[in-house]
C-alpha cells in the first residue's frame, strides 16, 4: 500500500470503522519545561489523548490530539480570525510506524476541527478531498457535535479534486 491509498484508505472510512485503542500506545513527546528566565528545569511527557484502530485492517492506527500550536492566530478577514484556535496533530501509522502526519486547526472557540490550510484567505482555499475527508473523520470521530460542512464552508474552504498527499 503506498501513501496516497493508505491516505485514501483513512479518509474514505467511516466512524464505525474504528475503535479505540484502550491500552498505553507508549507514544509520548518529551517538551522541555521552562522556568521564568527561559532555562530549562526538566521535561514534560505529552501523549494524544485518541489512540484508533481500523477494524478493517488492524495494521492501521490513528492518534490524534496533541497539541502543536496552543494559541494559533488566523489571519484576517477571515471568519474565525478573532476567536481562539489551536493546532492538533494526527499521526498515522502504518504497522505501527508512522506513516504520516497531518495538522487540523480547532476553530471556533473549539466548535469545529478544519483542515489547516496552506494560506489562510476570506474565499477560495482550496482543500483537496482526501485532506477534507481526513479532517472530516477526525471531526467527527473526536471533534465536538457540531456540522462539520457548515464551519468548513464559513471559513472560506473549498473541496478541490487534487492530488494529495
């Protein structure tokens, strides 16, 4: 399975697709800690808070939710420009390995998981449908119960048939 059918793969699934993994993963990030003149004091472990198996092919695992950018700021005009977003990483793996990484913004004041776009513009980014199809299952796998396709249409995406990855 190459990169683009394993992407496929993910993004053509549904929720019932999946399962939680209800065990430790032992996939922890180390982020230096800081004291208030920038030295370091130590190290903090930081783990997804989402470990998934795909029951159709149990070599296939997801983890989402670890924070990379706390207080990301969306540029104007846009729609979510003055509320608080924040970056998360999904991680893919592949037989345990990952495979690939793909970031999703949580907008909204937390009201909707979107795919981060490469530039952010009032209209017109495009989003290919994998990366919309991807974003669209973390959304609604562990996102909040909001429409997905309401936010993303708010804030100027448009699915585009492009490859991707």
């Amino acid at each position: 399975m190459d990169l683009q059918d394993y992407v496929k793969t993910v993004a053509d699934s549904d929720i019932g697709d999946w399962t939680p993994i209800l065990r430790p993963t032992y996939r922890h990030r180390f982020i230096p800690r800081k004291n208030a003149k920038d030295e370091v004091t130590g190290l903090a472990a930081d783990q997804h808070p989402l470990h998934l198996t795909f029951l159709h092919d149990i070599r296939i695992t997801l983890a989402y939710g670890m924070v990379d950018i706390a207080n990301y700021q969306i540029p104007s005009p846009n729609a979510f420009a003055s509320e608080n977003a924040r970056t998360h990483l999904l991680d893919c793996f592949w037989e345990g390995r990952l495979a690939f990484r793909e970031t999703l913004v949580n907008v909204g004041r937390n009201r909707c998981l979107l795919p981060l776009p490469e530039e952010w513009a009032e209209t017109g980014m495009e989003v290919p449908v994998l990366r919309y199809g991807l974003a669209r299952l973390i959304h609604d796998l562990a996102g909040p119960p909001t429409i997905f396709d309401e936010y993303f249409s708010m804030s100027g995406m448009q699915r585009v048939n492009r490859r991707w990855p």
